[in-house]
C-alpha cells in the first residue's frame, strides 16, 4: 500500500506540474516575452508559441495520462484494502474513495495548479518550454491522431487543432469581461467578430452579382465617367461578352486624371485603354485570409467567382472591415423610415420595401407573383432590364418610380421615391427616363 500511494503521489503531482505547464503556455502572452532579456529558454518559448495549439495539446494529454493513472492506482488498491482489511462493502468502499478522489482532483489538479499557471504564466511557461518540445516530438503524432478520432465521432466538423487551443478560453474571457461590464457590449462584439472572420466564406460577404454594376469595355471614358459618378462607385468592374467575362476594373481617379491631362480623351478613348487587371477569388475563400491576401496585393476589390468560373460577385476591403465594427456609412449615405411622405406629393420608400405593400401604399395593381419580383427595386431592375443606379426611373400605372442610394455600405440602392406623373418631374429626371 505505502509503495503504491507514493507513486499514485507522484503521478498526481507530475499531473499537476503538467497542468500549470499548459495554463502557463496557454496563457503567456508572446509580446511579454519579447521584452523580457534574450535567452535560449525566451528563444524555445517564441518558437513554442509560433504553434501554441499543438503543444498545450501534448501537455494536456500528458497530464491526463498520469492523473487517470493515479486514480486507478488509488482506487483499485484502497477499495480492496478497505473491503479485505476492514471488511467494508463495496459499495462503501467505492463511495469513499470516489469523494476523496473528487476533492484530490478539484484542488489538487483543478484550482492550485491552474492558478499557478496564470499568476506564474511567465517564468512557468519559460520552464516549461524545453521539455513541451521534447514531448512534442515524441507524442506530437499521437495527439494529432487522438484529436481527429474525436472530431469523427463528434457531430459537426470538430477542430483541426483541438478543442483545447486558447481561442475558446478567449472568447469565454470576453464574455466574462462584458458581464462584468470591463468591455462595453459593442467591444465585446466586436472581438467576438474577429473569431468569426475565420468561419466566413467570401460568398457570405460579397455583394452579390445581381447588385453588381458594370460597364463595357468598348464605352468612352465619358460614359465611365458618368457612371461613376452617378453610381458612386470608385471601381466599376469592366465586362466584354457578358457579366461573366470580367475583363478589368476600371478606377475613376485613373478616369479624372487621364481626362485632366488631356480632355478629348474622354470622347476618343474607351475604358478598355484604361482598365486594369482585376484581382479574382474563389467564393470559398475565407475571409480573414482574403483580407491579407488583398492586403498584401493592394488591392481594394476582387472579383469573385465561383465554382463553374462565373462570376459569383465582388468584395471590397470595406465589406470585410464591417464584418467587425459593422456598418460604415459615409456623407453619401442616407437614413430614412421605410416610408416617408413627400411635401411635393408622393413617397420615398426602402428599396427592399415588399412590393405587395408598395402596390397598396400607392393604390396601384402590381401582382408580384405575376412579375417575379418582390422588392420596388427588384421590379425596377426587371422593368430596365438591368440593376438600377442612383437617377435611374420608370413608370407603373401613372407613378413614376426614381431610384435613389441608401445607407447600404455597398452604395446599393436603398430608397426609391415615387411621384405621380401629375407633379413635375426635374429635367435631370425626365432626361434619365428617356435614356433609361
């Protein structure tokens, strides 16, 4: 009996070792150790930290090991002590050991380990890093493989690294944090964002072909000029045959410039002069590495395509940047109820107001099952023939329907007034309605 509770007592305080190693490795901040005075143990624990993951998970497995270890050996062995020498029942005898292991892991392994490891996390995790590789090295396979047998028998995709990394003890860090208002709400959110980056596919971010707006290779710079400026847009995608054959982007500032050193090129030369190679990626990338990858390249906005090689949308540094801080308007922006009566006479509605409401708003026969659409803007694109920008008009059943931009930070439109054709129109209006 001595011999076996003095190696279940080693066991037990190697395990706990190995626990303060883990919270003191999964805790240490890299930047803390930077500062601290260039040594070979602060030089092995920056290159441990460049996979943190991996090693908490050796460490973790070690500790598990030898605490199972130990309590077998004290169970087994004092439950037949107890039932031979004192002739306790079984069940007695498994309740008192069970109680007694229960205490010996929540303070002995649970409590005084782990706050060690985080008021110690430096000089613990310094200690510590030598002998992390050396395990790493040996039982590194053995993890790995135990973590993907986990993630097949568990329901969803599982972690590749583990459920045991450092992400979730953040995230539950910043929950703790907000409940105990040391962050506000909106910062929690907000880091809360950032995880999230990671599990976003660019498809889930991009404005959508459909919104999209283009232009030919072959108009003039005039034309793009005008474009732009009526829709906003800085970088308008440049298309040849058709919407999926993006072939460029063309820069309003490379417009302006060009047409400020010399004005007739606004009429003699076309946007394919122009244009500049557009930066393509797959609707499956994810976003947080798209946003480096653009980063990187320098580049504001890429097109994104999808699986068959069509174009699936676009995405702008500015789309990722809200999947953060939320939305960015600027002075082009504009907040509105989604219905506001006019003083001239008429509405100024949502672009995504349903058109059923829209048809009893203005007292008009619009059956959107019969059109196919329903949204106003929706019908305006189908009643054009293409997506409506900012000035865009048409005419339903003695309304006339003007389109104008919102607060969406893709500059979509939001809003579309409508006015009967009883009030007077602006000529910009009645010029936009005969061209379309």
């Amino acid at each position: 009996m001595i011999s076996v509770t003095l190696i279940a007592i080693v066991l037990l305080i190697v395990a706990g070792l190995l626990i303060s190693a883990e919270t003191a490795i999964a805790r240490v901040s890299r930047a803390r150790v930077e500062d601290l005075k260039p040594s070979l143990r602060s030089n092995r624990l920056l290159y441990l930290l460049e996979d943190r993951a991996r090693y908490v998970n050796v460490l973790l497995f070690l500790s598990t090991a030898a605490s199972v270890s130990a309590f077998v050996l004290i169970g087994f062995s004092y439950i037949n002590w107890l039932r031979s020498d004192h002739n306790w029942s079984f069940i007695l005898a498994f309740i008192l050991v069970s109680l007694a292991l229960v205490v010996i892991s929540y303070v002995g392994l649970g409590v005084a380990p782990r706050t060690l490891g985080r008021i110690h996390a430096d000089k613990i995790a310094l200690v510590s890093a030598g002998p992390a590789r050396f395990f790493a090295a040996i039982l590194g396979p053995v993890t790995t493989l135990l973590i993907l047998i986990g993630n097949a028998l568990t329901p969803g995709k599982g972690f590749r690294e583990g459920p045991f990394d450092t992400e979730a003890d953040l995230r539950e860090l910043v929950d703790i944090a907000g409940a105990d208002s040391l962050i506000e709400d909106d910062e929690r959110q907000m880091i809360h964002s950032v995880f999230e980056l990671s599990d976003t596919f660019a498809r889930e971010v991009m404005v959508p072909r459909t919104d999209m707006v283009f232009i030919e290779r072959n108009k003039t710079l005039r034309q793009a000029l005008s474009l732009g400026l009526r829709s906003t847009f800085s970088r308008i995608p440049v298309i040849g045959e058709n919407s999926d054959d993006v072939v460029g982007v063309i820069y309003l500032k490379d417009i302006v410039k060009r047409v400020f050193e010399y004005r007739e090129a606004e009429q003699q030369e076309s946007v394919e002069d122009l244009m500049r190679t557009p930066y393509f990626v797959p609707d499956s990338k994810q976003v947080d590495e798209l946003l480096r990858d653009m980063q990187a390249a320098r580049v504001h906005m890429a097109i994104v395509v999808d699986e068959y090689g069509g174009t699936a949308g676009l995405i702008t540094i500015e789309d990722i940047l809200e999947e953060i801080v939320g939305e960015i308007a600027d002075e082009y922006d504009n907040v509105a109820p989604e219905v506001e009566e006019l003083p001239e006479g008429g509405y100024r509605v949502m672009a995504r107001m349903n058109i059923d409401d829209f048809a009893d708003l203005i007292d008009v026969d619009i059956d959107s099952e019969e059109e196919g659409v329903d949204s106003v803007v929706g019908l305006m694109a189908k009643k054009l023939g293409r997506v409506p920008i900012a000035q865009s008009t048409i005419d339903v059943d003695g309304w006339t329907l003007i389109a104008e931009h919102g607060s969406s930070r893709r500059n979509r439109i939001g809003f579309v007034r409508a006015i009967p054709v009883v009030i007077e129109v602006g000529e910009e209006h009645q010029d936009e309605n005969a061209t379309g």
